[in-house]
C-alpha cells in the first residue's frame, strides 16, 4: 500500500475547538475540541475520502502547495 501525505491547515473555532481541512481534496474537513482530536478526525477523514476515490476507480490526488510565511510592517 502506497503511503500519501497531505498538507492539513488548522483553525481555531470561534465557538471552541478546531477545524481542520486539506486544501489537496476538495470538500475534506473536519473538526475536534483539541488539536489532537482535530488530527485524529481528519485523518480518519482522509482515509475515507482517498478510499471512496479508490472505489470510483479514480486516482488520489498528488498535492501541489507550497507554503510560506511573509512579515509585513503595519
């Protein structure tokens, strides 16, 4: 079995807890009251989605961010 790795963005909630999401597959969040709850979620997440692609006989997705960060005066 072929690993992937995916690129997760987490953001606070303003209600509480994160929400996590891959910016590589389209529709792919989910949420937690922790960090680590969050991570948990969205990699069950992921294995979902890549396993449904794989049962429509369609590839997985190849990631292609880059990421950076810009300091900027204000």
């Amino acid at each position: 079995m072929k690993k992937r790795s995916y690129t997760v963005l987490y953001e606070a909630d303003p209600q509480g807890g994160f929400v996590a999401s891959v910016p590589a597959l389209p529709g792919c969040y989910s949420q937690g009251d922790t960090l680590e709850e969050a991570e948990k979620h969205i990699t069950e997440a992921i294995e979902l989605y890549l396993e449904t692609l794989q049962d429509d006989h369609k590839a997985a997705p190849e990631e292609h961010l880059w990421q950076g960060r810009v300091e900027v005066a204000v």
